[in-house]
C-alpha cells in the first residue's frame, strides 16, 4: 500500500472592507480582511489579480490598489496562499464606487426675496435623494436633514431670527461623503412687526371746511385695506384710493360737531401678512360756517318809521348764535336766539336805497347776507294856523289849513285841507304825499271863554223876613232865579237884584252871566236866621244944633225877626266930640226935635244906665224881667246938648245893639248899628 500525505491550502481568508453591497467614493478603495497568519493574500477586483498582501501576525491584512477603478459596481473576492498551497476563494463582496459628488440643492422656501412673518422659517427644497443636507442661514450652518427618497427635503431650526434680511443656502452629502456645491443664495427678510397706521388730515383743527381729505399712512406697505376697514363717526367717507402704505379718502361731516376716524386691527398685511394694529382715534372739531339763505325784507320799499321785517333760514349752526343786523344808517341789532328761521324788525330810517346786512355767529364760525331796501321819505305835514288858537267869546271859530301832502285826513274823517273848528281840542290831520308814505300833523285849540263872573249878597245872614240885595259884576247881562224857599222883589235881569228871606235855613240864588257866546253861572247862599234879630233906630227930625242947644231923639229897640228878646239886653248911644248925652228913667214921654207927633211916650223906666264915658256915652241895660217881644219895640228918650261942638262941623249919632253871643235877644250883628248925621251951627 502506498503510503502519501495530502497537504491542504489554508482555510479561505475573508474580506471584511468594503462591507458587501457599500458604496465608496475613493476609487482606490482599501480592501482589508483576515487570513492564516503568514499567508500571502491575493486580491481579485471584478476577476483580475490587481495585488497581493500578507496576513500579519494576527491574521489581519491589507491592500490598496493603485489602480483607480470606474464608478460602477465592482466585486472582489480573496485567496490566501500559505507554503505554496492556495486557499479557497473568499466570499465575494461587492461594492460600487462613486466619486460623483451630489448636484447642488435647490432652496424652495423662502424664496428669494420673500418676507416672513415666522422667526423660525422652514427652509425646504430638493437634493439628491437621500442625501445629507446641511442648511446654511447668513452663513452659517443651522443644521441638517436628509432629503427623502423623492429628493425632497426641509428643515426648521429652533433658534428664532432677528427681524431684517438673512440668506439661505444647502449643501448635500451622499452616503458615501460627497459633498456637493451650495446651492444659490437664497434671500428674504424676517419681518414680525405688526404694521401700523396713522390717519392725518392737513385740514386745520377745529375746521369750518368740508369735505376733508384724510391720509392714512401705514409704517410699510400692506395689502388688503379697503375704505370699509376705516370707521366713522358724524361723518361719510368717499373716493377712497392708494395702495402700498399710503391711502387717502375724503370725508365729509354729517353734522357741526366731533367727527372720529380710525381704522381696526387686523383689516390689513404687510408683505409677511402681519396684520395692521388698530389706529388712534382721529378727531377734529367741524364747525362749519353758518349759512345764510334767503335774506331780505318782507317789503323792498318802505316809509321812514315804518317797522321792516327781515327773514333769513339760517343752517350750519348748533344752539344759540349770535347775530347783527345792520341798516344802512350804520345802527345795529344784535342778539342771539337758537331759531334757524331769522326774524328780527327795525324801524325804517333815513332814506334813498339803503343796504342791510346781516351777519350770524356760531362758534366763532360766520355766515353773511345783504339785502336792499327803498326807503321814502315823509311828507311834510303842517297845519297852519292863525297867530291865536284860543276861541274867546268873540272869536268863536278857527280856520286849520293842513299843507305837506297830496291827500289829507283829519281826526274825524273830513278830508278838505281846510278845517274850521269852534271847539277846543287837540287836532290832528293825515297828510299822504306823492310816494304813499304818510305823516301826522298836531295842533292845539284852546278855548279862553270863561267869564269872570262874581255874586253875593249884601249879608251873609239875615232874618227870615229881611230883604237883601244880591248883586253880580263880570258879564254883560244877567239872569238871576230864586230858591222856593225865598222870592226876588225886583226884576231877575240886572246885575243887582233884591231878595225876599222867607224860611229860616241857607238859601241859595243863581244868577247866570253871558257876554257874548259865553255864559258862566255862580250861586249866592244867605244864611236866614230863626232867632230874635233887634234893630235899633234913632230918631232926630231936627238934627240942627245951635251953639250951647239941646235936643230930645227917640231910640226905638224893635225885634224884626219874630221871636222875643230876652235876656241882658245892652245899647250904646255915642254922640261925637263937642256935644253930650243924657238919659232920664224916670220918662215917659218926650218931645222928639223936630217931630210931628209929640210928645212921644218912652218905656226909660225899664233901663237903666250901666255906663257912662266922658258924657259922650251911655250904656243901657234892660232891667231885669223886662224883654222886648216878638216884633215888639221899646222906645227910649235921650237928651243931647251941644257943648264944645265947632260951628259948621258935621258928625254921627249911633245907637248900637250890644253882640249877643248867646243869641238870646239877636242872633243878627249886621243890622245891630245905626247913626245919624248932626250939624253944628
């Protein structure tokens, strides 16, 4: 038997680099793997032989080929050669190179020159599938992501960025390390400001104009604003336009007063599609000028001092306004009222065309009118009258002759110009001249037909039974009549008459006097008395005295009025200077000077002296118990003598009847007194 040993190659190595089915982009790759120690190791890239190697000491071995392969996909398998005996073949790997780097990434968002809103954009776009790409913000990588097996990528970094202009670049990596070109830069700006607005006017504030032109002014440009975005209030909004940051709209108030304007938050975008902040409130005071319409005069042409109304409507205003109304005299009315319907009136003066003006005020805010009105002058209106008005009871009539006019008109409807009046009064006429207007003329006629008529009696009181003369002066002729309770004796004709007392009380006459047309009436009053009246006499026929001659004379005490005297009764007899008196009671007769029915008896014993005064002067007293009846009459005898008297001298005697105060013997002083002329001679 032969004997032979079988020697075997080592055990197959094993090719651990490249890892089977990876992709390098060296195309000089590094094969590595493990073999028997020792062992010279061949490498066979897609079947050729393209280098050897040995395994070290551990088993390790490798080899890089200086020959650069294709990009493709390539195979390489191992055998170990150990004391000249060959392995098996390894397993073979297959690899592919690709030294091809990635095309550059394109960036779709942003895009370039967008403007956003988001600080944290999401940066997107394409690149070689699955590749790695690193995103470059203003430069500098921000981070990475891998694009999709479509190619589609997109990144968002958390770290937000500053508002203003940035850049955006990508980069791409394969899987086996190629790194492809940048792609272009993309620009665009962060933009997270709110825009704002801000609505102005050039329009003074407060304004009396409108329309108004508004300006609204954003801080950057937006889009979507519409005029229904911008809110008004006392106000309507027109012709709105303008785009970008500036839009102008015209307003027009509604009314005097506050008008607002502001535009909400969130009606506009700017290009990030921030949305606008609300703006301030915009005010401004309207007050409009008032207007005027419609001014002028209820009547284009008047008389002096004729009242003219002016109307006017009167708009634009709120409340009270002030106003002037101004004529062409250059006097002025002014007031306020709240009423838009203007209605004032002035009195027409001067004359010729004259122009008004009116000139209202609210709120510093004016409004003006002019009108014209013709004013016409006034008659001259006159009454002529004679150099006297006064009517007396001869002139008993005044012509008036009224001049200035056309027509004329007096007080009691008559309408000649020339008037003749017989009565006082004021008269007035109506004088019309050519141009309608009118004016009054006034004149005064007085009257002097008054008499001057004055009456009264010859006493003021008397007996009943006593007549007395009433007498009248100041006319030219008379007519008196009497009381019932009295009577005239003479004719009621003449100035003085006489008259009758025939019942006790006041009796009252009239007389009425006339001259000419003129008549006045007085009334006389007498007192007739019901009591006792006494009344002395004296009686002295001869009333001659020789020198150193005496003489006897009756004194007769008689009551005249009916009604018996009583009481203390005293009488007085006063001779003048040169001659004396004397009284003998013890009388009862005596031989009267000169009288023919001698003697005379006396009642002496029933007085008695109660005084004498130089001779010249005796008081006697009735006694007492004695009295003089009811028309009764005492009588008394006196010695008279002629003792110093002065030839050819003439002088009185008197008797007197004493005043009775009590009225008990004579209620009458006015017949109490009664003398007697003596001669010496």
């Amino acid at each position: 038997m032969q004997l032979f040993t079988t020697l075997s190659g080592p055990p197959a190595p094993l090719v651990s680099t490249p890892i089977d089915g990876s992709r390098l982009s060296v195309n000089t790759p590094t094969y590595s793997g493990t073999a028997t120690p020792g062992s010279s190791v061949t490498i066979f890239v897609d079947g050729s032989n393209v280098g050897q190697t040995t395994a070290n000491a551990g088993g390790n071995w490798t080899f890089t080929s200086v020959n650069a392969l294709t990009d493709a996909s390539h195979a390489v398998y191992a055998q170990a050669t150990l004391d000249g005996l060959d392995s098996p073949n390894s397993t073979t790997i297959t690899f592919t190179i690709d030294t091809t780097s990635p095309i550059a990434p394109v960036v779709t968002a942003p895009l370039n020159g967008d403007i956003l809103s988001d600080n944290t954009p999401t940066y997107a776009g394409t690149a070689e599938p699955s590749s790695t790409v690193t995103v470059l913000v203003d430069g500098s990588p921000t981070g990475t992501t891998t694009a999709d097996a479509s190619g589609n990528w997109s990144y968002t970094p958390g770290t937000p960025l500053s508002d203003g202009t940035h850049t955006v670049r990508a980069r791409a990596m394969d899987n086996v390390g190629n790194t492809g070109p940048t792609s272009a830069t993309t620009t665009f700006t962060i933009d997270t400001t709110h825009p704002t607005v801000t609505i102005s006017s050039s329009a003074p504030n407060p304004t009396n104009t409108g329309p108004i032109l508004l300006s609204m002014t954003f801080s950057e440009l937006v889009t979507g604003f519409v005029a229904g975005d911008i809110s008004v209030n006392n106000g309507t909004l027109s012709d709105f336009a303008g785009s970008g940051s500036l839009y102008t709209a015209t307003l027009t108030p509604t009314a005097a007063g506050l008008v607002s304007v502001s535009v909400s938050a969130n009606v506009a975008q700017d290009a990030a599609g921030n949305m606008n902040q609300a703006s301030t409130v915009f005010t401004i005071q309207y007050l409009p000028n008032a207007i005027l319409t419609g001014f002028a005069a209820t009547a284009t042409t008047v008389c002096v001092g004729s009242p003219v109304t002016f109307t006017a409507t009167v708009e634009n205003v709120t409340g009270s306004y002030n106003y002037t109304l101004t004529n062409g005299s250059a006097s002025s009315l002014t007031g306020s009222t709240t009423n838009t319907a203007f209605s004032q009136t002035v009195t027409a003066s001067g004359s010729g065309l004259q122009s008004f003006s009116l000139l209202v005020s609210d709120n510093g805010q004016l409004g003006s009118g002019m009108t014209s009105v013709t004013i016409n002058s006034l008659p001259m209106a006159t009454i002529l009258t004679p150099a006297s008005t006064t009517l007396t009871c001869s002139t008993t009539s005044i012509s008036l002759t009224a001049t200035g006019g056309g027509t004329y008109q007096w007080e009691d409807n008559s309408t000649n110009a020339i008037r003749s009046v017989t009565t006082p009064n004021t008269y007035t006429v109506t004088v019309t001249g050519s141009n309608g207007c009118t004016a009054l003329a006034t004149t005064s006629i007085f009257s002097n037909t008054v008499l001057s008529l004055e009456a009264g009696p010859s006493l003021p009181q008397a007996n009943v039974g006593v007549v007395l003369s009433l007498t009248a002066t100041g006319a030219t002729t008379y007519q008196w009549s009497a009381p019932s309770t009295a009577s005239l004796t003479t004719p009621a004709t003449g100035s003085a008459v006489s008259a009758s007392l025939t019942t006790a009380g006041l009796q009252t006459f009239t007389v009425v006097g006339t001259t000419g047309a003129c008549s006045q009436s007085s009334l006389v009053s007498v007192t007739a008395l019901p009591g006792p009246d006494l009344s002395a006499t004296l009686s002295l026929p001869d009333a001659n005295f020789p020198a150193s001659s005496s003489k006897d004379l009756l004194v007769q005490v008689q009551e005249v009025n009916g009604s018996a005297a009583t009481g203390n009764i005293v009488i007085t007899l006063t001779v003048p200077t040169g001659y004396s008196v004397s009284f003998d009671n013890s009388l009862t007769s005596i031989n009267v000077s000169g009288g023919s029915t001698n003697p005379v008896s006396v009642q002496n014993s029933k007085w008695q002296v109660s005084s004498r005064v130089a001779g010249r002067q005796l008081s006697l007293v009735i006694n007492s118990g004695e009295s003089v009846g009811a028309k009764g009459t005492l009588s008394l005898g006196f010695s008279i003598t002629r003792t110093t008297a002065t030839g050819g001298s003439v002088s009185n005697i008197t008797i007197n009847v004493a005043d009775d105060s009590g009225g008990q013997y004579d209620v009458n002083r006015l017949n109490n007194v009664y003398a007697r002329i003596i001669n010496s001679l």
